[in-house]
C-alpha cells in the first residue's frame, strides 16, 4: 500500500507546493486586488476531503479573501491532467472565507491506487460588474487520495468525537491517526464549543491543528457527525459552507450511507440534547422534524443493497442512542440529553432490523462500551472528551475473506492503550 502522504518535490514547476506559489505582486498588481485577497494568506487550511462517492467526492479549503478555486487532479502525480471547478448556474463560485469543489469524474475512481490532486485558489476582486481583477493563483501541496473501496477485502475506520477546540489533543489526535492510517475519518461531533460572532467556523472545522502541514483528511475523506455544540451560536448556520452535507439530499445533509469493504456505514444527526421548545432555544429548533424525517431516510436506506449486503452494519451519531440507568433522555425540560430519547425511539427499531452491530457516539465526554442485551441486541461504543487524559479514538477493523469474516472495535486513548474491545463475525 502507498503511504498516505503529501508528494512535494517530485511533480513539475507548475505544481510545486504552496510556499513557491506565491510570488510577491508589482505595486501596480497589489493595488489593484482587494485587500481581502492578500497574496500571503490567501490559502488557509489544509484540504478536508468530504462526500466519497464512485465517481466523485469533494474538497473544502479555508481562503483569506474573496476568491474562486478549483482542482487539478490525475492518477500519477506528476500528471495532473483533469480539472475540476465548481459553479451554480453557470456562476462560477467565490467566496471569501471558505470554498468547496466536487470533483466528478467522467468514469468510475480508482480505489484500489491513490488519486493525486492540489486545490488552486485564484484571488478576485471587483471594482464594478465589469471590471473584474484576479491575481496571481496559489496552490497547495499535491496530495494522494485513497477513496473507500466498497469491494477491499478489509477496512479500516477511525473515529473521533468532542475534540471542542482543544489543540492539545487535536494535535495528539494528528499524530494518531497518521499511526493508524485509516481509509476513513469519522469527525462525530462537538468541534467546538460553539460558533459565536467572535467565532471563525472554517477555521475550527477546516483547520482545527491551527497548522496548514497537518491534514488529517487531506488524504483520506472525512464523515462529518454532527453534535449538539455544532449547531449553537449565531454562526452555526455557517457549518455547512465547510462541511457541505452529502450531495443527494440537501435536507438530510449529514446522513450518509457508505459501503467501505465488509463495513457499511450509516451516520445520523441526533440534533440537540434539549426538546424543541425548550426556551434557551427562543423558537429557533426544530429537530425533532428533523428526526422524524431521518427515520424515513434510514427505513429506506436499510433496504438498498449495498447495506443489506454487508457483513457489517454500523451506524455513528454523536449523543448515544443508549443511556444507563438513572440517565435523562432530553425528552423534557429537566436537564439535558445524556442519550438521545427522540432518536431512540425513532431510529433504533430500524437499526435492530438492519442488525446493526454497533452503535458509534460521544457526547457524554467519558468512555464507555454498553454491551449487548436482550432487550437491546446492537452494543454501544461511547467516545471520550476533549481534555488528554480522557480524550479517545474508536477503531473499526473488519475482514470480509473466503476463510474469514470478522471486525474488531475497540476505543484507545492517545497512548494507544485499549480501553474497551468486542470483536465478532456474522451470525
């Protein structure tokens, strides 16, 4: 297997990385671009790769100014051959904080070798609707993608929860998830705290390490879960500029349903940890509709091949479907949300029904494995919080051979040390 990596070195002068493609404008130049679009900052975050799919998937970038972008992408790294640009009606997109290209190619991915591709972000600026100025275009490193092959033998999937914008662990987070080198990256909730005015929401979910050489999903793409924390403040509307939802449905834009080797993944947005009218809400949430309607996606979803095929069903949301005795179910105004009553009673019929094995959520900012009972037959993986010492990953390992069918899941500390495990094969 090609390591995941970021080529720099080997691709030709029109490509090389980010640091030489910024060349300092004449006097003339500089005046004339919008001072937004400042030729040094122009590019600011990694890529976050989103939204695999056979023929296509996406990437977010953070910009420091009004500016268009597109992708160059091939199959060697040295041929970066397609372009791919991103426009709505014929109007190409500009933005001034953050953009997002889907590539969609002609043909079927390969997922079986990587896919090199670098995002090109041009400065521009309007004096008026036709005088026009673009400046000199910047690019990023070129990297090697590897998309989800749904036929691979094995798999593997890692997935993080309630990082809350705490560098410490975000940066030790890099550093495991590197080691481990997953094919996917499951983000399942809480990246902030919240998003106020004072807030950059491209920044928190787009460049979280505060670090343009750290991209942990510049080379692997990222499912986005998301938590309770991620839709407060004035500006949480602004997340899904950054992470843009599945491409089929504009409405559930955070439930995906991905076959990856043995494994399918189904994702759910368990909303807030309150009811709808609670009154810190002052008439501003409607999840519970929300809800409903993922329930009629997930009925449907259960009954498409690819997930009725699988050796393994999982599905990942960010506030647990399961509590322990004692625990509120945010179904009243007495508290909080410490497991998800609406979605309980809504999604875990179906996903009994799809025999699902597992349950991936956080929120609750302790680890915890739930096992298996009678009553509920599908165990619950619980990730930990944001601080280090109880920070966590949850690892998915499974196998599909003609001799073998298994998955590991297990939850590990920033050490590596295995707090809780189950393994098993198909009944």
């Amino acid at each position: 297997m090609i390591n995941r990596r970021r080529f720099i070195g080997s691709i030709p002068v029109a490509a090389v990385a980010l640091s030489t493609l910024r060349p300092q404008a004449d006097a003339q130049a500089a005046e004339a671009e919008s001072q937004d679009a400042s030729p040094d900052d122009l590019i600011r975050s990694p890529p976050v790769v989103q939204n695999p799919r056979a023929d296509s998937f996406g990437v977010s970038i953070a910009v420091g100014g009004l500016s268009t972008a597109w992708i160059e992408y091939g199959f060697t790294v040295d041929q970066l051959t397609h372009t791919a640009v991103a426009s709505h009606h014929g109007l190409i997109s500009a933005d001034d904080r953050v953009l997002h290209v889907r590539v969609q190619h002609p043909d079927p991915l390969p997922s079986d070798r990587p896919i090199f591709y670098r995002v090109v972000v041009q400065p521009l600026s309007y004096k008026n609707a036709y005088s026009l100025t673009r400046g000199e275009p910047q690019a990023t490193d070129t990297y090697a993608l590897r998309l989800p092959n749904p036929t691979t033998d094995r798999v593997r999937i890692v997935s993080i929860n309630d990082t809350h914008e705490n560098l410490e662990t975000i940066l030790a987070l890099h550093t495991e998830i590197e080691k481990l080198d997953p094919d996917l990256l499951i983000w399942n909730g809480d990246s902030c705290n919240d998003f106020d005015d004072s807030d950059s929401p491209e920044q928190i979910l787009l460049n979280p390490a505060k670090d343009l050489t750290k991209s942990w999903a510049g080379t692997r793409p990222l499912v986005f879960s998301n938590g309770n924390h991620d839709v407060r403040g004035s500006r949480a509307r602004e997340v899904i500029k950054s992470f843009v939802g599945c491409p089929e449905s504009t409405e559930l834009p955070y439930n995906q349903a991905l076959r990856c080797g043995p494994v399918a993944l189904l994702t759910l947005d368990t909303g807030e940890d309150k009811p709808d009218h609670h009154p810190v809400f002052a008439g501003t949430a409607s999840y519970q509709p929300y809800r409903q309607r993922q329930a009629r996606w997930l009925q449907e979803t259960i009954q498409r091949p690819e997930v009725q095929d699988a050796p393994f069903n999982i599905a990942a949301c960010h506030i647990p479907l399961r509590g322990l005795p004692g625990h509120n179910d945010g179904t009243t105004l007495d508290g909080y949300a410490y497991y998800s009553g609406f979605g309980a009673k809504l999604w875990l019929p179906l996903l009994q029904q799809a025999n699902c094995r597992a349950i991936l959520s956080g929120h609750m900012h302790r680890d915890r494995l739930d096992p298996a009972t009678p009553e509920m037959p599908i165990p619950q993986f619980v990730g930990g919080g944001p601080a280090p010492a109880s920070a966590t990953l949850t690892i998915i390992d499974a196998e599909q051979t003609a001799a073998k069918q298994s998955m590991d899941i297990r939850i590990v500390d920033l050490k590596g040390n295995v707090l809780h495990q189950q393994q098993w094969s198909p009944a």
